[in-house]
C-alpha cells in the first residue's frame, strides 16, 4: 500500500537490495497489481498499523520459471532479506 509510509520505505529499500544483485532484472512496484486490491495483506491493514505491520506480496514473472534466472532470484530475495552488519 503506497500510503502506507513504513511499507513503502521498506519496499524501496528492498528493491535497492534486490537490484544490487540483479541488475539485468526489471523490479517494479505495484505491478500488475496496485498493491491495495482486496486480499488477506489487505485485511490484516485493518487489523494492525503501519507500525506493527507491514503487508508485501512479491509477484514474480512466468517467464522465469524453468530457467537459470529463477534460482538467482530465490537467492536474491532471500538474502536481501538478511540484515546488513
């Protein structure tokens, strides 16, 4: 959800990660979706606040799967996901 600031912050933060390490990839927000359509993400919003939830779907591409690029991708997004010391 754009509107939601600690969302947004973490997102763009993740992507700066994920596209350290892969740079050949296209990562986008909101894509196909717009990131408030009704869904389980959606209605845990309504549950908790910006400061006690932070709801991310990531969609990736069918053009991947079956290749070389998707095992590159599950790791990147794995270890994006890893503090940094």
């Amino acid at each position: 959800d754009p509107q939601r600031k600690n969302e947004k912050r973490f997102c763009e933060d993740y992507r700066t990660k994920l596209s350290r390490s892969l740079p050949a990839i296209n990562i986008e927000f909101n894509e196909p979706y717009k990131g408030v359509d009704d869904g389980f993400t959606t209605y845990l919003r309504t549950q908790f606040g910006d400061d006690q939830y932070l709801g991310i779907e990531i969609e990736i591409n069918q053009r991947f799967v079956g290749t070389d690029n998707l095992h590159a991708i599950t790791v990147a997004l794995s270890e994006s996901l890893r503090p940094e010391l």
